[in-house]
C-alpha cells in the first residue's frame, strides 16, 4: 500500500524517529496506543512512508470487525483471499498464516483492534510463531497484552506542535487567514482542545466561518461544536463525541461508573483521593489501572503519580455524570473531600502553599458545590482560603464565591467575617465603594448583635483603616488602627497586621521620619509571629520609602527580600506587582536592559493570570526604556497599549506613572505633533489629580511643549524658564517624579545642541562637536572630518536635525542634498552615496547611535550633543 505526502504529520519528527529506532532493533509486534483522536492511523501511515516498506505493506482496517471470523475475514480481504468459502475457523486461519508467511518482511498495520483484543491474541501469537519474518504494527487505546508486543504510547502534541497544526489547517479552511504561532489566542484554542490532533483538525475547520474569538468562546462546548462533515472520515472520527463514544462502549459498567465519578476532579488527582471519593464497591486500584491502560486516564510526568484527564475525555465523562442517577451522589462525595483538604490546609506552611495550586480548581469547585450542602462551612473554607486562591484566581472570581455565599443561610458571625473578606478584597482590587459598603455592613453586625468579638472586629476595623488610607483619610485611619492595638495582645498575628497598617498611614502621607521607626516595628513584629503575606508588604512598602529618598541600592535590596518571601508565600498578583517595582527601580537606576527583561516577564505572568492592570503599568516601564533608548515608535506603541489597558483610568497610576503624558512627549519627538497637542489640551483639563500627585505629569508637559514649539519653530523661552524653576524645586522627589523630570532635563540639554544642566548625561551618550564639524568624539575617541566634505554636511545635517528636532528623521533624498547639494543623481546612484556615507560614518564612530528607520536616518534622540569651541 502506497502513501502520500498528505498523510505525513506536524509536529511528530521525534515520535517517528523513536518508532524508526524501535523498529531497527527488530521489534516485531509494535501497537502503538494513545487515546482517541491522537492519531494512531495517520501516525502508522506516516511511519512506514518513504521508508521503503511502501511495496511491503499491508493495512488491515479492523473497525468493523467484530469476532475472530470478522479478523479473518478483514485480513484476508486485505492479502486478496476469499476466507468466506473456507469451511472452518481453524482453516482460515492457516490459510492466513501460510499467506502472510509467503509475504516474507512484509509490515502488516492492523488499524483499530481496541475492541477486539481477545480475539486478536491468540491470532497474532499464531502468526508471530508462523510468519517469522513478517512484522506487525497494531493501533490501539490499549495494549494486545501478549509477551513479544513493544507498546509505544502516542500522547497528544507538545504546543508549538499543535499550534503550528491548528494554523496550517485552519489556512487551508479560509487561506486569506493571518494567524501567528505567538499568538496568545491560538495558544488557548489548541490547550482548550487538549493538544488533540483530530479536535485541533475539526476545530481548524470551522475557522472557514468563525473568527478566532468566536471559535474560542464556543469552545466552552467543545463536544458540540467539534463536528466533520467530511466522507474521507471514519464514521467514528467525524465528531468528537463519536470518538469518546467508541472508547466509552469497551467499558464495563464499573470502569464506566468509576470515569464518571472521577470526572467531577477539576486538575490532577492522586490515587489516594480517588480512593477517598469512589463509592466502596469500586476498586480504584483497578479502576485507574484499567483507565489508564484504555488511555482514557493520563499520568502527568513526574515523581508523584498525578492523574489527569484530557479536556475531551472529561467533557464526555462529564456529559455521561449528568444523566447518572450518581450525579448527587458524586458531586456531594466531591465537596466533602475537598472541604477535608481545605480546611486542613495553612497559608503560613511553605508546603501547603506549594501544593496548594495543583488544588485550586478543585477548591473552587467544592466551594460552589458545598453552598448547597453546607452554607456556613463553605463561608468559613471562603475566608480561610482565599490565601491559596489569591495565588492564580482572578479577582473576579472571588467576588463571585462571596456573592453566592452571602445569598446563603448563614449565621450573622460567618456573614460578618463575609463582608469583612469581601472588603479586603474590593481594597486590593481598588473597588473602594464596594470596600466602604461591605466594611460598613460588617461593623454594624460585629459591634452590634455579635457583642463585638476582638479578633473579628479589628480585622474589620483594618480594613476600613486600609480603605481611609488609600482615600487619604489619613487620622481617621490611624483611630482605627488604634482601637486595634488597644485591643489586640502585642505579639500575635493581628497585632502585627494592626502595626503594619500604622507604618503605611504615615508613609501613603509623605511623613517618611514617623514611617521609617513604625516600618521597623512592623517587620520585626511579622517577622516573629506574624503574616508571611504581610512581611512582604511590608518589605515592599519599605522599599518605596527608602526609593523616595533616593536610596535606590537599599530599595532593592528590600523588594529582592520582598521578591524571594512572594515566590514561597504570596499571590500571582503579588509577585507580579514585585516585579514591577523592581522594574521601575532598574529605570530608575538606567539599568534599562534590566527593566526591559523584568517587564517581558511581567508581561507573560499579567497574560497567564489576567492582571490587565499590571500588564498596563509594565507597558508603561517599557514603553519609557524604548523612548530612552530612541526607539520611539515601539515607545509610542507600548505607551498606547498601556492606555487601551485601562491603566489611565486609575487615579493613582495617572498622577504618579502618566502614560499619555510620556506618550505626548513621544508623540511630539515623532513629529505627530496634532495627536501631542490634542493628548495635552485633554491633560490641562484634567482636574482630577491631587496636587502631591502631578508633579510627574507638570514635568512632563513642560518637556511636551517646548518640544511642540520646537517642531513649529516658535519661541519657547517662557516654558524653559518654566522648566528651569520646576527644575531648581528642592521638595523631596518620588521614584516616578525622578523619572520625568529626567525627561525634561533631556529636553533642556538638547536645546540649541548645548548641555544647559550638569544633569544633561541622564539619558545617553555624549557626543562632542567641533568647530564647523570638523570633528566629532563619542565614547572617548575623536575623528577628523575637516577634509571628507559629503560625510561632513551629512553629519552636520544629522546633528542639526537631532539639536532642533529630536526623534525626526532625514529621507534619503535629504540625505543626498545634505551631501550632495544641488548634483543629480539616478535614484540607483543616489542610494549607494547614501549607503556608503552612513557606513563610513557608523565606522568612524557612530555605530551605536546612528539609526535607521522606515522614514529615514537619524542619530539617537537619547544622544547628548555638546558643541565644543576652540
């Protein structure tokens, strides 16, 4: 049987490879097994492709076979012997031995023997010991199960793989199609189809009609949606439910009753929680054992033996629990386990928090089923695990958890530790109406009915001190957090916890000499006794005093501290805001290769966790390092993806980060000086910032016009003079006030090509000029141009250029009249002058500094220019 170069695979050159190995080293029974939809077939085809077996192959389909005469019966057809007017079962089968004997080293595929292993057993061990030389390649969901048979499982297609299927196929469904192999929907699409060849190839269909974002949310169906109308399929391969149905039809009833119970695990699942879940009649030893031997079970690699299973094969189990009288039965037995491993969990032992993600969906579904059980205990496991939640739950989620338990009947104590648990977290999650609302209800039931038991009443007292902070409500903070230390023991969790809060009063309000001694306090009481989660806030917080007061080098040190407790002990969230920081810092410091590398990584936590927000602000770091590095479109493109993520519309990060202020200042560089000036009559509008916060952005907007009045050659002696006095302000400056009034002393040292501040060297490189520009110096060594005439009015032109109008390019036609004045040239001639200038020039020293773009060549507006007399 011949094969064509359809039938070759993506994404198998190492599994062909390895089978090729297994092959040379004489293995005559290879079954190849792996779970439905895998692609057992085409793999077997694709093996024996242009190995030079093509002539010595024969491909028996088994599907429809049904006994040991239907085996016969299909094999013969296949070898071209009429078995039907044999008389006996017996000599059929001689016959077939003596015909594949005659076949010498033929390869003999049997397709599809899942359903007929007692009777294909005793046939191949005949053949085997009858046909020596012949070779046999069986597929199936499970092993044969006899002595000489190498088993080689076919698992589903590692990511880069199943993507690159997914968009070949989905090209061949619509070709006007543009999809990317980074892309973060492809990514989902192919993960929510389990990597999955035949989902990945039914799916790719339906790209004909659908866009990606629709083909993704219908995906909350897969088994519906997965469907084929194409007749080159098996009956059995044209919808996926089809496949899981075949799979489902060789169990038992009892394996069949143990992958539904099993299917109400939401992540992986160890043999001794299955244990614990399946009813008593169900060996579960035997159960996974035999699930998996079906691959309808898999084992994630690993030294602890964790099960899964793959999206489809729950789907379908799950769809199967649905219509079972065990549904009730099941899910209940879920709850109550998953409650046990809950409440038996600590947020401050290292390794509970380590296990604890592989639990979480788990969690979360308990939550939701123990509402209907048992309403106060599922409130109680809320508050006591929203540690481990925190860690890679988005927020929105948690809200959800809180509404549905509040709707509950519960007792008024667990309802006011509710509302507490909600206000904390509507703090952390800037929703401070929400915070005020439930902080308000919680106190009126702990100081009112409840008798106001210590502990609860502080946590909730903490909270509205948390939420009086963060609206600048700074002495009715600290009486809270007063009444708490009154009240709580010195030396315990919350006491700690009540400290913390003080230190942060104090420092949100600028009175860094009361903070710094409290700050102190705080970590060495949490240190002793208290919070991990609060050490590290701590730590963070004393982090961004000691960067106010330009302690840089100690400000890191603190949030590396801070950095290394998160990654054992703290949220996503967290760890993700410690990165930013430590972003910033490394912008700070002019570590901008730094920066970059911590935002990628930023970047790639917020898309995994949904932390829009912290995506937001880590395009805003990376967007000011571009524009410092004078890449300014990137610049200009991360500023305006910063904004698309709604960071703008967070008070804090507009006053203190302004990332339309920084993309004003870029935008004017660029010369799209309409798009600048409409995002600065927005800014001068804008009233809604608080005076201590917009320092940053005064800063900015004064570089922005100056440099607008620039591009429009008007006179802007008034806004330097405006500059010049923000500048000589000596009021202590915050890390993200450094930042842009950086910007600005850049903007005055460029004017008219001349350092104007001892600062000038803040952004880049200096680049010295001589008289006429005869000479020019970068980096300490100096080159001669007095008598290179073209290069000399390039250069000049170039630096000019860079002095009036930083960011703005030279065509190569003004290039070549910059060279060249008033010479015509053929467009060829006139590109290779242009090319050979700005080689020579990048070699006499400009290498580094001299760009170029779509529009043009230009020197780095990062570059300092200094025009030196002699």
């Amino acid at each position: 049987m011949g094969f064509s170069d359809a039938d070759l695979l993506i994404g198998r050159e190492h599994d062909l490879a390895a089978l090729a190995e297994v092959r040379a080293r004489g293995r005559r029974l290879i079954t190849i097994v792996g779970p439905g939809g895998v692609g057992k077939t085409q793999f077997a085809k694709a093996a024996l492709h242009g190995a030079g077996d093509d002539d010595l192959v024969c491909f028996v389909d088994l599907t429809r076979a049904k006994s040991s005469d239907g085996v016969l019966s299909e094999i013969g057809a296949a070898l071209g012997m009429r078995i039907g007017d044999v008389r006996s079962s017996d000599a059929a089968k001689e016959r077939i031995i003596e015909a594949v004997a005659r076949r010498g080293e033929a390869v003999f595929v049997l397709d599809n023997l899942e359903h007929l292993t007692e009777h294909i057993r005793p046939l191949l061990q005949a053949l085997l010991a009858g046909a020596p030389d012949a070779r046999f390649i069986a597929t199936s969901r499970e092993p044969i199960g006899i002595r000489d048979e190498y088993r080689f499982e076919l698992v589903p297609l590692e990511d880069d793989a199943a993507m690159a299927l997914f968009i070949d196929r989905a090209h061949l469904a619509r070709p006007d199609l543009k999809l990317s192999d980074d892309d973060e929907s492809v990514a989902r699409v192919v993960h929510k189809l389990s990597n999955l060849p035949l989902a990945i190839e039914l799916a790719a269909a339906r790209m004909e009609i659908l866009s990606l974002e629709q083909l993704e949310r219908r995906l909350a169906t897969p088994l519906d949606l997965l469907k084929s109308s194409n007749p080159e399929l098996s009956e059995r391969h044209r919808t996926l439910v089809a496949t899981m149905q075949w799979s489902w039809e060789l169990l038992d009833p009892t394996e069949q009753r143990a992958m539904t119970w099993c299917s109400t695990f939401h992540g992986d699942f160890t043999l001794e929680l299955c244990e614990r879940l399946l009813p008593d009649d169900i060996d579960a030893v035997d159960a996974l054992q035999s699930l998996k031997r079906k691959s309808l079970v898999s084992l994630r690699p690993g030294a602890e033996q964790r099960f899964f299973f793959l999206e489809s094969v729950k789907a379908f189990a799950t769809q199967k629990l649905a219509g079972h009288e065990d549904k009730a039965a099941a899910e209940r037995a879920h709850a109550l386990l998953f409650a046990e491993q809950g409440e038996a969990l600590d947020p401050n032992r290292e390794g509970d928090l380590a296990r604890a993600p592989a639990l979480q969906d788990d969690l979360i579904a308990m939550l939701f089923e123990l509402c209907h059980i048992d309403g106060p205990r599922a409130a109680r496991l809320l508050v006591h695990l929203m540690p481990f939640l925190n860690r890679t739950v988005v927020v929105d989620s948690h809200f959800r958890f809180y509404d549905r338990l509040l709707a509950a009947d519960i007792d008024d104590e667990t309802r006011a530790h509710l509302y507490t648990g909600r206000a904390q977290l509507a703090v952390e999650s800037a929703r401070l109406v929400d915070c005020e609302r439930d902080i308000n209800a919680a106190l009126d039931l702990l100081e009112g009915p409840l008798g106001s038991p210590p502990v609860a009443t502080a946590q909730a007292l903490g909270v509205r001190a948390a939420w009086l902070t963060n609206n600048g409500r700074f002495e009715e903070a600290r009486a809270d957090i007063q009444r708490c230390l009154d009240a709580l023991p010195p030396g315990t969790p919350a006491h700690a916890k009540a400290l913390m809060r003080h230190f942060v009063t104090f420092l949100f309000e600028g009175r860094y000499d009361d903070a710094e001694p409290l700050g102190g306090r705080a970590l060495l009481a949490t240190e002793r006794g208290g919070d991990k989660r609060d050490e590290i806030y701590i730590l963070t917080n004393l982090a961004y005093l000691r960067a106010e007061r330009g302690q840089l080098d100690d400000s890191r040190r603190d949030l590396l501290a801070a950095q290394t407790l998160a990654e054992r002990f703290a949220s996503e969230n967290v760890q993700s805001i410690l990165l930013f920081n430590l972003a910033w810092l490394e912008l700070e410091l002019e570590n901008r290769e730094r920066a970059l590398t911590l935002c990628q990584e930023l970047e790639e936590r917020a898309n995994r966790y949904g932390l829009t927000r912290l995506e937001g602000l880590g395009a805003v770091v990376e967007g000011i390092v571009r524009a410092e590095q004078g890449d300014l479109e990137t610049a200009q493109d991360r500023l305006l993806h910063a904004e698309a993520l709604s960071v703008e519309k967070d008070l804090v990060t507009r006053a203190r980060f302004s990332p339309r202020a920084y993309r004003a200042c870029v935008l004017a560089r660029l010369g799209r000086t309409a798009e600048a000036r409409s995002i600065l009559e927005e800014l001068d509008d804008d009233r809604s910032i608080a005076p201590h916060f917009a320092d940053a952005r005064r800063f900015l907007m004064i570089a922005a016009k100056i440099l607008l009045r620039r591009a429009d050659h008007q006179p802007e002696d008034d806004l330097v003079a405006a500059g010049k006095e923000k500048l000589s302000d000596q009021t202590p400056l915050g890390g993200p006030v450094r930042i842009a009034r950086r910007w600005l002393v850049h903007v005055l040292a460029t004017r008219a090509g001349r350092a104007t501040t001892p600062e000038a060297d803040a952004m880049g490189p200096l680049l010295k000029v001589g008289p006429d520009f005869h000479w020019f110096e970068i980096g300490g060594e100096r080159t001669d141009i007095r008598r290179r005439g073209a290069m000399r009015r390039v250069f000049m032109s170039l630096t000019n250029t860079l002095d009036n109008n930083p960011g703005q390019a030279l065509t190569l036609d003004e290039v070549l009249e910059a060279g060249w004045p008033g010479q015509t040239v053929s467009p060829e001639a006139g590109a290779n002058r242009v090319y050979t200038v700005v080689r020579n020039l990048r070699r006499a020293g400009l290498e580094d500094v001299l760009l170029t773009r779509d529009d043009g060549y230009l020197i780095d507006p990062t570059v300092r220019v200094a025009h030196v007399e002699e």
